[in-house]
C-alpha cells in the first residue's frame, strides 16, 4: 500500500484512538490539503485498530508542511485528534525500514533497543522506555512467579524487541498495554484498578480504558483477549499504575498477575 514512500506523500501516524474510523481520520487530514487515501493500521486477527495508520497527500508540498508543523510544541493543539495528540512522521519504505535494522544490529545497542547510526528515524519513539516493567528471572522482583509466567515475559520482551526494530514502532509514554488479565475483568473492572493507584494526583483521569475482545464472529465472539489498554494525561500517572499493577498478586485475585 506505501511502496512509493520514495515520493515523500505519505506520513505515518501514531497514538491514534483505537476509536477514530477511517473517515474521521480521512476529514481530518484533509483539511492540510487533498488526500489519496487515509488508512488505519489493523490487527489482522482481532481487527482492532493498532493505533497507527498512514496518510497519502496528493501533493508533497502538503505533506512537508504536516511534518514541519506537527513538530513544532506550539501547533500540538491543531494536530490533536479526539483529545489525542498524534505522532507523526515520513512514512518508512519497508526497504528502508529493513536497512534500519540491519544498521541496528551492528549497531549493537541492546538497552536500547537501537544504535547511533538510527537516532533521527527515532525521535518520539521513546525507546528510553522499553526496559520499564521488565521483571528478570533470579531478581527479587520474580519471586513467587511461575516457570510458566517468566516464560510469558520473557517472550513478551522479546516480541517487543522485535518489534521496536521497526521504525514504524513506538512507545507511548501515556499509554499502557495491561496483559495477562482475568478473562472475567471488564473495562470498568480494569478502570478501577488503575485509579486505585492516582489518589495522590491532580488529574486522575483516564482518558481510555478497554478490554481488547475477539471480534471474529463465532462461539468466542466478544471474548476477552486477555488483554487491555489504559491512556491516562500524563506519564506520571502510567508510571504510577504500571508499577502498581505490574506483577501485583492482589491487583486480580486469585492468581493473576498483570504484566
């Protein structure tokens, strides 16, 4: 779909709603000049929004002026999608993407997930976060933890790893992805678990709060993943949850543990 990124047309969009639709994306960017197409990323197993999608202009010229403004602090508001201010970037080639990960490799930058030679393709991307919440096998913190749940983890970093090789990728310092969750908790379940953990903030609200459910249609239509996202105003409040939740025996008794 963005094979001719070469043209510079396209941008990439991230922290989009996981409820904003094509149309009203399509609306928006359109007021910055006439588009080819707007398209919102998709899990192609649930067909829950990922939260990221790409926008073609017709002219580059507009393009250039959505990257230039969009990364100026004082535009945040005018690129601000139902109270989300968007990410945005070039569109990355999947050629190009792939050459970003083989530099990345030589690179050898293992904390970080990312070596010197990409640090202008990451900006925004704060990688700075990805060891937060990472429990390892042998420390204090995994004590009382199930083979089976290191395990879990483990493959959870590793998937994340992976996937922060990808430009195209990036860590929401807002956003959390709540996983290993009862079947049972639903979204208001899962709400005020979080809020438990914002007492002592001036503005405890959560901005988004969802249980991810199976959309195919089926006997397990509707079901829980498993798994859930939590936008709070600010990365004191995620922070403050994340370390509250993460690897909390009583955050959903009886054997859960959220990671």
């Amino acid at each position: 779909m963005v094979s001719d990124t070469s043209e510079g047309r396209t941008i990439f969009i991230r922290n989009l709603s996981f409820d904003v639709e094509e149309d009203a994306l399509h609306k928006f960017f359109s007021q910055f000049g006439p588009l080819e197409f707007a398209k919102i990323v998709k899990d192609p197993a649930t067909q829950h929004s990922r939260g990221t999608a790409f926008v073609k202009f017709v002219n580059a010229e507009d393009a250039s002026n959505v990257l230039q403004q969009s990364d100026k602090p004082e535009n945040a508001h005018q690129f601000s999608l139902e109270n989300r201010t968007l990410n945005i970037t070039i569109a990355v080639s999947r050629t190009e993407a792939q050459n970003l990960r083989k530099r990345k490799h030589e690179d050898d930058a293992p904390e970080g997930f990312i070596g010197p030679a990409d640090a202008i393709k990451q900006k925004g991307r704060n990688l700075h976060l990805a060891s937060i919440g990472i429990i390892r096998p042998g420390s204090s913190e995994a004590e009382g933890l199930s083979k089976e749940d290191l395990a879990r983890r483990d493959a959870l970093l590793r998937e994340k790893k992976k996937k922060l090789t990808d430009p195209n990728y990036f860590i929401s310092d807002v956003r959390l992805c709540l996983r290993n969750l009862p079947l049972h908790v639903s979204d208001d379940d899962l709400k005020s678990a979080c809020m438990k953990f914002l007492k002592k903030s001036t503005d405890h609200r959560i901005l988004e709060c969802r249980i991810m459910r199976n959309l195919q249609p089926g006997r397990q239509q509707y079901r829980s993943l498993g798994y859930g996202f939590v936008a709070f105003t600010n990365h004191e409040n995620a922070l403050s949850v994340l370390y509250g939740l993460n690897n909390n025996p009583n955050a959903f008794p009886p054997s859960n543990r959220v990671s």
